[in-house]
DNA sequence: CGATCTTGTCATACGGTGGTAACAATAAAC
DNA sequence: GTTTATTGTTACCACCGTATGACAAGATCG
C-alpha cells in the first residue's frame, strides 16, 4: 500500500512535530511547514493526498489558504482537515463552508486527529485506506494488487491497474486524456495524449472476459469514463 | 437541484422537530424515526443520501446501527454523520473507527449541523450539491457528461452537448445565432450563421422524447432561447 | 546477459460528426 | 392575398477523432 502524503500547516512547533511523528508511525508520508505561502507551494509540488491545516498560521491565515486551495484547479479536490480553537462555533462553521472536509477542536489528542484523517481519507480516497474498490462486477484490492472480475482474477499491467485504479476512485466522471495523463503517468509528463487511447484499449482487453460489457465510456471530444455496466 | 433525502435517527423528539424543520427549509427531504431496529429498513426502504444518526437511541444502539449499516451492501456507502454526547472521546472515535464519516458533538446549533452535512455531501455526491444543471425536466450532468429527461438518457453529439449546456446555464434568455457561435464554437470560430439552425434542430430531435414539449424558443429575427415547458 | 514484459509512438482504418447548400415551410410586411 | 424575409429540414461529403495492430526501445527479472 502506497504511503498517503499528508501536508500539515502548523506553525506551533513542538505540535507540529509530535504530529509528524504520530502519522509517520501510521504510515504517513508526512511534509510539514509553518508557513501559509509556503503551504501553498508545497500543496502544489507535492500533492498531497490530504492537508492538515491549522487556522491560525503565520504568512496567510488558514482560511485563505483553503480557499486558494479550492480555487486552484490542482488542488481543488484535496482533503482538508482544520484545526481551529475551541468553541468558536462561526470559525468552524465558516470553514466548512469554505471547502474544508472535517476540523478538529483544538485541545485534541493524536489519537482522534488520526481517526479522523483516516475518516475522511476512507471517505474520499478508498484504496488510500487500503479498501477494496468496488465498481460493477469489478473489483479491486491496492493491497495485494489483484484485480478481479466475477471472481475471476484479471491480468493487468502496471501502467493499467494505475489507469483502472483511477478510475474506480471517480467512477462515472468523465475525463480528458490530459487529466488522465496527469494523473495516471504524473504531472508534467512528456507523453502525447494519443497514448492514452492505447492504454485505455489495453485496459479494454485486459477487463474483458467473454460476455461482459464494456465498463469503459468513451465521450467523444471529450475523454474517457468508467462507469458500472 | 434534486432535494437529498435525509434519514435522521434521533430518540429525542423536540430536537428531532426542531432539527427536521431547519433541514426541510434548507431544501432536504427529511425522513425522520426515533428508533433504531426501524432505522435500519428505513435505509434500506428510501435509500437516504445520508444518515444522521444518534449515539444513543432506543432498540439498537447508535454504533450497532452505523456498522449493520456499513455492513449492508445496500447502504454500505451512505454516509453517516453521528450526535455524540459531550467530551467523550472515546465514542467519537469508536465512532469513526467503525464507519462514521462525521460527528458533531451536543449541544450544537441547527446551523453547525447543516454546514457539516452540506460538506459531507460535497465530498460525497457532487451531483447533489449542484454540480447538476436542471431545466424543466431536462438534467443535465457535466462531470459525468450525462444528460437526461424524465429520467430516460438522452443521446447528444458533442456540439448538441455544449449548445444545450449554454442554454441551461442560462435558462429564459435570448441569443443571438453569433452569441451562441462564439459562446459554443469558440470565438473567432469563422462559421456560417445559419449553421446554427442545423444544430438546433440537432438539439431538438435529441431532446425530443414523443409527447415531450420543446423548450427551445424561436425568436423571431432574435435567435433561439432555452426555457422550462 | 538473454528472455520476456511493458510502454510509447506511429500508421492506418473506421465511423461519427459537422458545416454547407438547397429546398420546403412558415411568419411577417404590404 | 401576394410578396418577402426568416426559419425548418434534409441530404451530402469532407474531415476529425477514435480504434486497433504493429513495432522498437526500454524496463524487469532470472
């Protein structure tokens, strides 16, 4: 199971590192920063699976930065947990309102941070968590690496059972081959959108076992969705 | 907009009253009982958006409810937001642990609880929090480029998509057959005037499910304008 | 180091889609 | 009612986007 990269905002220290080290004893790939720009930064460089972002931080106030977060194409579907001070109910409130996913009420313990990071992680990233993906009659476990269909176990290549594990994460939203290569193959690399066709056609054959629909839509000028048959 | 159906478990009946009203005034379908064993063919009988769902109600405790839930294949991927009593954290994580997407701990206002909901739902189901476009009895759905009348799937080529789109985004207007070109076609698109007609009537016929109204406005000398029948 | 798999690119075939023109139908003008 | 302007409808064919198989370079594994 691929590490999930959390980026944690908090420019109190000595929490910082205490947090840093509880999520790296859970398996956590953890980058960590005080500073609300650099924030930003980083969220973009590393994209991170989900961020920690307390709401008072020096440089931009947490507020904003989860707006910007939200506003920035590549970033925008990002988990966010907050950390706010306790009883302020309109901070909280207007935080959620703003695009954040969960907050957390500060004095809180690690314990329950990790619960809830786990939460909305399962909520929104199944195979982070080390679910099972299930979609249609397919079925597929980041795990072990397996891919079935009908019980029946599917042979895939690497660049495929990433292709497919995408697309079980977001079933029915349709994609353009540039997000796919983003996502799949990793910003910013140099490959031409037609290869995409090619994977999906492996992708095609390598789910196919005689009688079964096709799961894969294709949208013309478009792009590409999976969808259960 | 489809109104999410709620399905609130909650033992204590003024607050489920208070809570019930607030959440019908906020556009939701509220399906409301007070006991557990009944909470459990409620979700299966309705098919609720989202549950929430109290830590202590009578029958089946709040817990034992959230795992038969998760447990369910049916209702397995129904998110769940628990009322939890004060300070024990314990609970709140149990909670989490076995399934909860959220919690809120009493005594909270009426609006803290919509704001937490509204973001689950977010996450949860984008198409419910307006990422659908709605027009008379015409449904229209970007991410997964679906649209639909009175529940049938309607079939569009890629420019019948985007004009019908426009139009929905801007629902009662007139255009111009030079607005919608540079609207759907790009500006500075060098294409006849008329051409415009032939992918209208494209629209139509698509659109066109017998016995259905057209909701495509000729205007005379004007252009065409899009408005529910 | 050799054998096998994987992967990105290309060439080609195929089918859908789109723009245009031509003609029919309809609404406005007189 | 006749004329004229505007829109509706159909047919056509070029073109664009997709599917598919082949291939060579690279990665992986023994």
């Amino acid at each position: 199971m691929p590490s999930p990269r959390l980026l944690l905002v908090e420019d109190d220290t000595s929490l910082a590192e205490l947090l840093q080290y509880r999520f790296e004893a859970e398996g956590y790939d953890v980058v960590a920063t005080p500073d609300g720009d650099e924030a930003l930064l980083l969220a973009n460089e590393q994209a991170p699976d989900l961020v920690i972002l307390d709401w008072m931080v020096e440089g931009t106030s947490g507020i904003e930065i989860c707006r910007r977060l939200r506003r920035d194409k590549e970033t925008a579907h990002v988990p966010i947990v907050m950390l706010t001070a306790r009883g302020n109910e309109d901070d909280r409130i207007r935080g959620l309102e703003t695009g954040a996913d969960d907050y957390v009420t500060k004095p809180f313990s690690p314990r329950e941070l990790i619960a809830r990071v786990g939460a909305v992680l399962r909520r929104v990233r199944p195979a982070l968590a080390g679910e099972m993906l299930e979609v249609g009659d397919i079925k597929l476990d980041a795990t072990s690496h397996r891919v079935t269909r009908r019980g029946q176990s599917l042979q895939l290549g690497p660049t495929e059972f990433r292709l497919l594990k995408f697309f079980m994460e977001h079933p029915g939203r349709v994609f353009s081959r540039g997000q796919l290569l983003d996502a799949v193959w990793g910003t910013g690399s140099d490959i031409e959108l037609r290869t995409v066709d090619v994977h999906i056609r492996r992708l095609r054959k390598g789910i196919t076992l005689d009688g079964s629909k096709d799961p894969v839509r294709t949208v013309r000028s478009a792009g590409y969705a999976f969808e259960s048959v």
